[in-house]
C-alpha cells in the first residue's frame, strides 16, 4: 500500500480517514475512475444535475493522490502553455474562448468554496508573472498586449517601481498583474469535496485501482477486491491517463518539484513587501511558481521538469531540482539566506504534445476522459467536472460544445521515442531559459 502523507506538505497535515476498498460486484450508473478534482466534480455535478442517479467512484490510492493533493494551490486562469500559443495552434477566437472558461473556473472555485464554507485557507490575492530580465519583459509585454488584443480585461503591466510597493527582488523588472487568482490548500479542498460528493450519495471506494476495462452491454470496470458494472464512465485520470489502453498515446506524464520553507519571519516581509501576498509566477518555459502558506511559509516550485519512461510514475523526488529550488528562493529574496526547508515534494502534471487540455470520448459516448492540465488545472478540473457531468447526462451545453472538447489529439510516439522526444523539448525549453535568464 502506498503511503501517501510523504507525498507533500499538504497531505501529511491534518487528519484523513480512507474508505475502505471495493469488495464484490457493484452495479451503477456512473462509475468515476480517479479521486482528484476532476473526478469528484463530475460527480458533485452528476448529483446536482441529477440526484437519483447512482454514481461511484474509484480512486486507486487515496482522494489527492495524484496532482490534487500536491499542487502549489493556485486557482487561476492560464490555459494550456501560454495564450498566444494557443492562439497559433487554435485561433484567435478559440484563445479567446478558452481564456473566458478559465476566468469562469477561477470564479467557479472561489464560489464554490464560500458557498460550502470549505475550509482550505482559501485567498484570492490576484496573480504576478515577474519579468526577472529584460527579454522576459518584453515576453510578458507582449503576451498582455496579445491578450488585449483579444478583447481580453483584467490584466496589466506594473513598472517596476509600482510592483516594489507590492513585493520586492532584485531580480524583478516588472510583471504582468491580475487579480483574477486565489491561493488554497489544495488537500484540505481536496477531502471537503469527498465530503460533500457522499453526502450527495456519492460512493467512494479508496485503495481500488481500475485494472480493466471491458465493454459488454454494460461497461465493466475490474479492480482487485471486485468489480463495477456500469451504464457510463467518467476516466479523470489526468497525469496517469497513458496507462489506461484507448488513452495511452494521448499525454505523458511529467513531474514538477516544490520546496517549502520554514514560516518566514516579520523582519522577512519588512524586506520583501508582499503583504498583499499574491501568488507568483515568473515567465520562463519551464516556470518557477511561488506563494506563501497560511502559516506564511514560502512554496517555491518548477525550474526545471522530470521525464518519465514507460509506465513509471514515481519520479516526486529529483535532489538536483530540489536543490536549485532553494538556491533560487534565496536569489530571488536575498533576505532568506538562512532560511530552512522543510519540506520537498513532486508530482506528476499531464501534457499532450501540443501542451493543451482535452476532453473527449473514448470509444463511443458511454466513456469520457479528461487529460492535458499542463500545470495548470485547480480551477480548470473543477469547471471541466461539469462539463464531463453534462457530456455523460448527454446536454448540450456553452461548455461541451468548447473547443477543446472532442478535440484532435497529437499521438505521441510509442517509447523509446516518446522519451528522447520528451526529453529532447524539456532540452530546447531549458536552452531558451538559459538564453532568456
Ligand atoms: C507539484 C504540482 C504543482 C502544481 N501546481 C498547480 C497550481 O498551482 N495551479 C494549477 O492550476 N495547477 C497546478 N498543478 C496541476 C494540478 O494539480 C492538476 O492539473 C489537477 O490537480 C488535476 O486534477 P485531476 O483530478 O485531473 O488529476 P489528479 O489529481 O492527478 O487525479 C487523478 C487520480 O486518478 C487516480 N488514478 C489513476 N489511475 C487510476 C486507476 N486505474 N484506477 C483508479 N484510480 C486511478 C490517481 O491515483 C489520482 O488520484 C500542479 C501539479 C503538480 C504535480
């Protein structure tokens, strides 16, 4: 059995009760493979849009597992790599699109958490993307004014000496500034949604990994302990997506790292600023993502990425990554010099080859899927959850009928060209980042 409290920060802390496995043979309505965000939100939706319906769900370790319980926590509204890359491969109008769903699942999230008075320290600070050289200032300017260009509001440039009355580096020349972001502990929101599906009726069965599926007049879902017959199932699988046959070639897995500090101290913030404490990113590829905690810790994470080969899905701990982490904390706030870390983590985030989220079926309309959140996917898993509930309800709604559902997806190549391939764009990421520094 894995242990999933060393996994990160957020899921060692605080008390979580496991369901107990599946035992026997179930017959039900919906059956969700996968206990993250995604899943738990399509059935939250599935029970709202229709209380009688049988729904279970089926999570192969514990609720948070995989992404949900190990993410930084923010909410916010970057869709797939960045928006005028979406606007290359997609168009305008589809860039555009995606952007408004994002802002809805922003929306979505912090609603949400007020209306069922979750408790995940849940803030919405508003969002920096910090230009820390002068070619990624001008990458920021550039990507704003595409964004208005777009029609798109909500987001400015700060000079730099407005942004040094919010937060203060050397490193900084400026950022991109958007309120539209909150910050949360993404376990704790994580459990209080299990919570609230089985008060729905909902069934959660934990330690039940989905090992095959089969499709008789029903569709049959085998695990160790049993199995579940089912009318439709919802795969919210995300980074783990290539391990189930029909949705192997369509996302790799790949890791990104957080390191986690000690509470910082008053006469740290004297010097940083950051009172306002917004979540912030800077505008490499391969993106440092950092916040404070509620108990005022700094989380820094990204720099640099994991490739996994085959089926491998234990890449969390990279000692180099880790490392660099710390050192870029204290060359970004050269006040935290001798600050500790106590904690460091990773976890595995999806990525098709064109880095977009898909959402599809699989088959025929009895299956959906959910894939592709890049490193972006809090706000959008929970709104992609009602999309997948109204797919599998068969509506017709703003959201299924959004571009990215039903999409085209690029295959990725079978190993070991997946992984040269992977490890080969990781490289010419990292190459431009060292270029751009
Ligand atoms: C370190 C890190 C930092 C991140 N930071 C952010 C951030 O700050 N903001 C942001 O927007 N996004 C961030 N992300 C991405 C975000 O966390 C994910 O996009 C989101 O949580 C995906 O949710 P999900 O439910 O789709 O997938 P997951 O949470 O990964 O859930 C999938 C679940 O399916 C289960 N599963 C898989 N196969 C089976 C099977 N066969 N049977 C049963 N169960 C199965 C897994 O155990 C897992 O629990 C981050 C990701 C990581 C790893």
């Amino acid at each position: 059995m894995r242990e999933y409290r060393t996994r990160s920060f957020w899921l060692e802390t605080g008390e979580y009760g496991e369901n107990p496995p599946l035992a026997g043979d179930v017959e039900t309505d919906v059956a969700i493979v996968g206990g993250g965000f995604t899943g738990l939100m399509t059935a939250y939706f599935l029970k709202k849009l229709e209380p009688s319906l049988g729904v279970a769900l089926l999570e192969g370790d514990v609720i948070g597992f995989g992404a949900s319980g190990r993410n930084a926590g923010f909410s916010m509204t970057l869709f797939g790599f960045t928006m005028s890359l979406t606007a290359l491969r997609f168009g305008r109008q589809k860039a555009l699109e995606a952007h408004l769903y994002m802002e809805k699942a922003v929306d979505f999230v912090r609603d949400f958490v007020k209306e069922h008075a979750i408790d995940c320290d849940y803030e919405h600070p508003g969002f920096l993307r910090a230009a820390t050289s002068k070619r990624y200032e001008n990458r920021i300017r550039h990507e704003i004014d595409f964004a208005h260009s777009l029609g798109v509001r909500g987001i400015e440039w700060l000079e730099n000496d407005v942004l040094a009355r919010e937060v203060r580096s050397p490193l900084y020349f400026g950022a991109w500034w958007e309120p539209r972001c909150g910050i949360l502990n993404p376990a704790r929101l994580v459990r209080a949604e299990k919570k609230i599906v089985e008060s729905a009726g909902v069934k959660v069965y934990e330690r039940t990994p989905v090992s095959g599926i089969k499709r008789n007049g029903r569709i049959s879902l085998r695990t160790e302990g049993g199995s579940v017959a089912a009318a439709k199932v919802v795969l919210a699988t995300n980074a783990y997506s290539h391990l189930i046959p029909g949705l192997k070639r369509k996302q790799v897995p790949v890791f990104t790292h957080i390191v986690l500090s000690e509470p910082l101290a008053k006469t740290h913030f004297d010097e940083i600023g950051w009172r306002n404490r917004q979540g912030i990113e800077d505008a490499r590829n391969l993106v440092h993502y950092y916040r404070l905690t509620a108990d005022n810790r700094l989380l820094m994470g990204g720099r640099s990425v994991s490739v996994a080969w085959g089926r491998d899905m234990e890449r969390d701990v990279n000692e180099k990554t880790f490392a660099g982490l710390e050192r870029d904390a204290r060359r970004t706030f050269p006040v935290l010099k001798d600050i500790r870390f106590t904690h460091r983590w990773g976890g595995p985030v999806s990525v098709p080859v064109d880095m977009t989220p898909a959402i599809g079926t699989l088959g025929d309309e009895r299956i959906v899927y959910s894939l592709g959140c890049v490193g972006h996917g809090v706000s959008l898993s929970h709104l992609n959850g009602r999309t997948l509930a109204e797919m599998i309800l068969g509506r017709k709604t703003e959201r299924t009928e959004v571009f990215f559902v039903n999409r085209r997806t690029i295959p990725w190549p079978p190993e070991p060209i997946r992984f040269v391939l992977s490890k080969a764009i990781k490289g010419t990421l990292d190459l431009q980042d060292r270029i751009c520094d």
